[in-house]
C-alpha cells in the first residue's frame, strides 16, 4: 500500500514519462484500476486526484517479473464463470 508520508507520491499522469518504455496513459490507469495478470499498481485517491509512488512502481514491475508469482491470464468470460483454465481445453 502507498504510504504518502514514507513515499514519494507522483500523479499517475506522470508515470508514463517516468518509464522507458513510455506506455500510454490508458494503460498505468488500467494497471491501477485493474492490474495484469492479478498483480494492481498501487493508487490512492486524494481530493479526486489519482496518485502512486515511485516506490509502488518499482513494487509492481517487480512482482510482474517475479518468476511464478503472478497468475496466468485467463478468458475473461471464464473467470466470471468461474471456470478454471483446464476446463477450458488450455
């Protein structure tokens, strides 16, 4: 969790240019409001603004690139089915 007064907060706006590989802005919200393959960038909302840390960033590329720790996606109808990925033929 983002710790505002431990952590050094920038604007979600700002994270792509942070990055290099410069995603869209699209694309770090969805990584806050739905994560990838089970792992969200931590955000917090203050007075309508969406913020994240540095910190929380470098938290989540790490655990993306953790060996096994991130589920494997799955259909989306699927998983609101309830549905495991063997059940599926994969």
């Amino acid at each position: 969790m983002v710790d505002p007064k431990c952590e050094h907060l920038c604007r979600l706006t700002a994270v792509p240019s942070a990055l290099p590989s410069r995603p869209h802005l699209a694309t770090v919200w969805r990584w806050g409001l739905h994560g990838v393959r089970g792992v969200k960038l931590e955000t917090l909302l203050i007075g309508g603004v969406r913020y994240t840390s540095d910190e929380a960033v470098a938290r989540f590329i790490s655990r993306l690139n953790e060996p096994g720790a991130v589920r494997e996606p799955v259909n989306a109808a699927a998983e609101r089915a309830g549905e495991a990925p063997a059940a599926m033929g994969a």
